[in-house]
C-alpha cells in the first residue's frame, strides 16, 4: 500500500489521508480503501515526503514542543533503539525500540511478555537518517492507519532535564511521572 496526504487549503491543519490496497479476486481486480480525517496532523509529520523538506521533517523538537508532545501524542514511551530497517513501500525507517516503560499508549503498540521490557515499531521518513545506538530516548508521536509514527525523541535525560525545569517554573502543560 501506499499513504499520500492530500490537505484541503494550503496552511490548513485538516487533512484526509486515504490508503488503497489492491487484492486479486478470482475474476476481478478490486482495491480496499481506508481512510483517516485528522484536525491535528502537523506538517513535520506528513507521510508524504515530497511535499516537505527533510530539514523539517527531521529537526529535533525544541523544549515546549517536547512538553506539548508528552500531552498530546498517542504514545508517550521510553526505551531503547534496538535496530532500524528500511520500509522501502512506504519510503520509511522502521525503528525497533524496546520500551523500558510505556507512559502511555491509545494503542497495543508496545506489547511484550517480559516483564522488564515490552518491543514495538515507529515510523519515520527514511531521509531522517535513524541509526541505533546506546542510550535510552523518550519516543513520543501519532498512530497512523495503525502504525506509529515518530514526533519528538529527545535523549531520556534531556527530557528529564527539560521537565524539571518546566516544573519548577510551573510551566508544564501535563503532569508524567518521570523516574
């Protein structure tokens, strides 16, 4: 399947996203069709990669937007990069992260049976450059057709840092409890 993003106005934050998927019938040709209707889509965070430049796409969050994105994505997870391959079909990096705690999730993206660390999927634009490495990230962004799609992902202690200074200057827009 492929994702293009089509917005109505340009400037707009409304966007319908349609997503067809052919099937072979036994005497036909016929396609499935999904779609999302989302209001609070960002540009940055647009599956289409043609239409923004990697520079935006791929900028690291500043410190409101990390504290907005603990509020309002669908995930909110800290762990660990474990690998990242390519998504040739969707023009995409599929990062492999095992989350050490999951803060929050509005779907079963982050499942496990251990106890310690539960594994799961985000996906980014391929030109982003992900590559794994040590160190444990705060993961944060949207699921789309039910994939998850990275927002922000500062390193865990910075995020730690920037939050206990919002808190002390009770300029946090959500509580998190944050180890």
């Amino acid at each position: 399947p492929r994702v293009r993003c089509f917005s109505r106005l340009p400037g707009e934050k409304l966007a319908l996203f349609l997503q067809a998927t052919p099937h072979q019938d036994i005497s036909r040709r016929i396609a499935s069709f999904r779609y999302e209707l989302r209001g609070d889509w960002t540009a940055h965070m647009s599956l289409d990669s043609n239409s923004i430049s990697s520079e935006d796409a791929c900028r690291p969050c500043n410190n409101t937007e990390i504290l907005m994105a603990v509020c309002t994505s669908d995930f909110v997870v800290r762990g660990n990069i474990r690998t990242v391959e390519e998504d040739e079909n969707l023009r995409a990096a599929v990062i492999k992260v095992s989350a050490t705690r999951v803060f929050r999730q509005k779907y079963a993206l982050f499942t496990g049976s251990s106890r310690l660390a539960s594994r799961g999927e985000i996906r980014t634009l391929l030109q982003c450059g992900v590559k794994p490495g040590p160190g444990s990230f705060l993961f944060t962004g949207r699921v789309h057709f039910g994939e998850a799609w990275l927002g922000c992902a500062p390193r865990y202690k910075d995020f730690q840092r920037t939050y206990a200074e919002a808190k002390a200057a009770r300029q946090i827009p959500c509580e998190l409890p944050v180890d």
